[in-house]
C-alpha cells in the first residue's frame, strides 16, 4: 500500500526527527491506527483513509486499520466480545490515530460513532488513548462542510487525545477518485498530505513524553489518598 504516484517526490520531505527532539528513546516506528465511518463496498471514508496510510508509510509510520463490520452497538454486548476486544487492543496499541468519517445528515455517522463509543477512557488501570495523537478528517457527499471534523475534535478533546490542529475536508467525494479507488492529484488530496505530515511531527514530537505531559496534579493526589487508605485499612487489619 505504498504508490503514491500523486505525490511530488520534489517536494516531499521526510520527517526531521532530530530538529523535534525525538532521539535514543525512539526505537520504532510510530504506531497509527486508522479508523473510518462507512460500510459501503465503495467507502469513500475508507478510500480517504487508504491514501492517508499510504503517505503516512512514505513518512515512515507502522499503520493498522480497524475495520468496522460486525462491530456490535455500543453496550449490546459484553467488552470480551472479539470486534471489541480488537479495536480496544488496537487503541492501546497505537500512539496515534486517524478519524475519517463521512457526512451523514450533518453529522458524523453512527458507525463512527460506534467506534469510538466502544473505546473506554480508563482501560484495566491504563488511559488508553490519553496523550496520544489524533488527526480529523471527513468526506462530503455534497459541498464542503465541516461539521464532522468539528464534532471529531469534540470527541478527540473529551478521550484526551492530542488533536492537531491541521484537518481534511474533501467535498463531493465521488468525483476526487477514480474508477479503481485512488485519489485524484488536487489540493485537496495536497491537504489530506499536510494532515498526516503534521500528525507525524506531533507524533514524533509527544510520544516520549506523553507520561509527563498527562501527569495531572488532581491523579496526584487522587492517588496519594488511595494509596493512604490502603495503607490505613492495612495496619487496622
């Protein structure tokens, strides 16, 4: 999944890691995690996030997808539920993610959001998408808009993701690719290209010091006073 033949190679750069400070504690490849807001056999959030993955293995990435089918509705099932259990593993697996989710409505679909639902902010003891990263984007089955990149970030904020703050609107989605899925050369797949660019910095730039940059004063003492009582609860025994 590496052609990308609308790209520039001229003025493609690969990402500078060194001038982001990212040095001897970065041992692999950033870890992406796709995820896209359709069904459809021709999935235009899919193809979208196709080409996003094919630039961001250019810039160096380890990407996986989750694919959404047979992903049961939020709370119909149990946790241990194998489409559960797989999009929870792959959360806590990356260190950053991709959101594609077409327009429906004027919102993003039910499918994404079932996705998303379905990832827990405190997972065995561990925030699994706290201080990763995050990059928003949609298609439009009509002229632009950007209410589901908007209402992405809302939801990125409140799972404590990074969210960067470049994003990809493509309208009238049907007509940016061709007959066998790819992405016709435009400013908007150029824009699509900036998105995974900049996500790759933050990414690069945050990964090794998520653990100091999420480390709240409130979890602090949060935790100070259950270790407390603990102790407490101990010594009484």
């Amino acid at each position: 999944m590496s052609d990308t033949p609308q790209l520039d190679d001229q003025h493609f750069q690969a990402i500078d890691t060194v001038r982001l400070g990212a040095g001897a504690g970065s041992t692999h490849r950033p870890r992406i995690l796709i995820l896209y807001g359709s069904l459809r056999e021709r999935s235009f959030s899919r193809l979208m996030s196709e080409e996003a993955a094919r630039v961001l293995e250019k810039f160096g990435a380890e990407v996986r997808f989750f694919h959404p089918a047979d992903l049961p509705l939020p709370d119909s099932v149990e946790p241990d539920h194998p489409k559960v259990a797989e999009l929870r593993e792959l959360v806590t697996w990356c260190e950053g993610m991709v959101w594609c989710s077409p327009e429906r409505h004027g919102a993003i679909t039910s499918i994404m959001k079932a996705q998303i639902d379905w990832i827990p902010l405190s997972l065995g003891g561990v925030r699994p998408t706290q201080g990763k990263t995050l990059a928003v984007m949609q298609v439009c089955g009509g002229s632009q808009s950007f209410n589901t990149v908007n209402q992405l970030r809302i939801l990125g904020r409140w799972m404590r993701l990074l969210t960067i703050p470049n994003q990809s609107s493509v309208p009238k989605a049907w007509s940016e690719f061709d007959e066998a899925g790819r992405m016709k050369p435009s400013p908007f797949y150029d824009r699509m290209v900036d998105v995974m660019e900049e996500l790759m910095r933050f990414t690069w730039l945050t990964r090794d010091l998520k653990e100091h940059l999420t480390d709240r004063y409130s979890e602090r003492k949060e935790s100070h006073a259950e270790l407390s009582r603990r102790v407490n609860s101990k010594a009484e025994e």
